[in-house]
C-alpha cells in the first residue's frame, strides 16, 4: 500500500507543478458519497427479533468523504486520482454470565457490549473523458482503478470467551474499481460544484465541491 501512497503523492506533485504554468488545467473535487453500502444493505437491516441482544446499531455513517483531483491533459481527456474513506460496522448489547480472566463462569448475569467496525480506504488512478464543455458546464464520464485497503477491528466489553477482540488488515479482494458519469457547475470562472453517478469504489452519488486552476 506504501507504493500506492508514493505513487499516487508523485503524480501529485507533478501535475501540480505543470498546472502552475497551465491556467484552468487542474481541478480539485472535494466531496461526500451516498450510500455506505456495508451500512445501508448489511448493518442497518437488523430487525431485532434475534434472542438476547439489545440495542443493535450500525457503528460509521451512512456518507462516504473522499477527493479528487485532475489534469486535463487535452481538450477532452484528463488523469488524475480518486481517494475516498469510510466507516461501517454494527454494535449491539447482550446479557451473560459473569465470567473470571480464565474464561471460567463465576455465576450470575453482567451486560456485554459488543461492535465491530470496518475502515475502509480506497486510492484510484482515474481517466476522464469530457463529452460536453461550456462556460458553465462541463460534463464527463470516467474510469478509476486503484487499490483498497480494509482495517477490521471486533472489540467486546468486558472481555467475554466467545467474543475475542481481533484486529484484522487487508480486503479480500484489495482492488477498487469505479465507472462514472458526471457533470460539473460552475458558478465563477474557478469556483462550483459537482455530482457524479457511478457504479463500484464508493457511494452511487458523490457530489461535493469543485475548484479549478
């Protein structure tokens, strides 16, 4: 992943350094993503009919923040880089019995809580085509491939024998992907804001800010 970080920092620095001597050809697109998939089709569905937990919740948000930048290489193409960051997991209380650092049950009843959560980071090299172009508009579909990275964390309070705290790196599949179209409104020469529709490495809508140098 460090090689990702290098990588993606010296295209950065590059095109920010040739946008210097180029007006109007660097964008930079701050934004929020909606949904958090895990939060929204997983987490968030607990029906609350399962016998001895109590006050299930999703742990993160339902948004997704990230970035972007892009050089316009021409009229029509640009390259940049796509990053994007979020949260999800659940939560849920549940009752026990009381049990010795050993594992051994001392008797009576405690209440557990118990929650895992996954951060999830995604850095992707990204290609736009933009088909239409005005003053004011500007409107574009793109392709993004990059590398994902997965942070899981199980945690129970007080520590309980069939819950042990675990702390787990890496994605099953460490590859992020993202097809998109999307349009882009100025509101000054430099200043406006943009949303995007696209399928894969983050929220189906992403829309946020946009800045251009």
């Amino acid at each position: 992943m460090k090689k990702i970080y290098v990588l993606i920092f010296a295209v950065i620095g590059g095109m920010s350094a040739h946008a210097q001597m180029m007006q109007g050809s660097f964008s930079i697109d701050p934004y929020v993503g909606v949904p958090n998939w895990a939060n929204s089709l997983l987490y968030n569905q607990y029906d609350g009919e399962e016998q001895n937990v109590q006050e299930y919740r999703a742990v993160g948000s339902m948004l997704s923040y990230g970035g972007r930048f892009e050089y316009m290489m021409s009229d029509k193409v640009g390259v940049g880089a796509d990053v994007n960051y979020e949260v999800s997991g659940f939560a849920f209380k549940f009752q026990d019995q009381v049990y010795a650092a050993d594992g051994s049950g001392l008797g009576g009843l405690t209440t557990y809580e118990a929650q895992y959560t996954a951060k999830k980071l995604r850095a992707m090299l990204r290609l736009n085509y933009h088909f239409v172009q005005s003053e004011k508009v500007d409107m574009y579909s793109a392709f993004a491939g990059g590398y994902k990275s997965v942070n899981r964390t199980w945690e129970t309070n007080p520590s309980h024998p069939d819950y042990q705290d675990a702390n787990a790196n890496g994605a099953l599949i460490p590859v992020a992907l993202r097809i998109a179209i999307g349009a882009k409104v100025y509101f000054t020469q430099n200043i406006g804001a943009h949303i995007e529709l696209g399928a894969f490495g983050g929220g189906l809508l992403q829309a946020g800010l946009s800045v251009k140098f």
